[in-house]
C-alpha cells in the first residue's frame, strides 16, 4: 500500500512540474526533418538561447504520418528565436 501512494504521489508531483514548465513554454520551431532540427538547435545554442525538444518521431506518435520535433523557449526569448529562425522556415 504504501508503494502505491508513493507511486500515485510521485506521478502528481511529476504531472504538476510538467504543467507548470509548459505554461512558461512557447513552441516555436516544428519540423520532420532532421537536418533541419539539428539547425535550428545550432542556431539557438550559439545565441546562448536554452531550448526545450519534445521528439514525437518515435512509433508511440508518428503512425502513418510520421512525427516530428518540436522545440520550445522560454517566452522571454521567443521574439529572438523566432528572428534567428525565420530563414530556415
């Protein structure tokens, strides 16, 4: 029993800090090619501008589609990324 609620309260706090990152989040590149991600995350790193990559390229998310990468910044640094960015949309 006391497994279970340790597993149960682990599993809340883990959903609350996954929520509260998200909300401070902006997504602002998605691509499904890889050179491309690859790019844009140099281009973030060498403007010192820390990203967030959720990867939605493995089976669980791509079904007949495919998936694709997302990469996030704080809202602080969304007007810059999305300047250095621009060239590669």
């Amino acid at each position: 029993m006391k497994t279970l609620v340790k597993s149960t309260i682990n599993s809340y706090i883990n959903s609350i800090t996954i929520n509260f990152y998200f909300m401070e989040n902006v997504r602002i590149y998605t691509s499904n090619v890889q050179i491309d991600i690859m790019d844009a995350k140099n281009i973030l790193n060498q403007a010192g501008i820390n990203y967030f990559e959720i990867n939605k390229m493995d089976t669980a998310h791509a079904g007949i589609l495919g998936g694709t990468v997302d990469l996030h910044v704080s809202k602080e640094n969304v007007e810059k990324a999305l300047s250095l960015l621009a060239e590669l949309k």
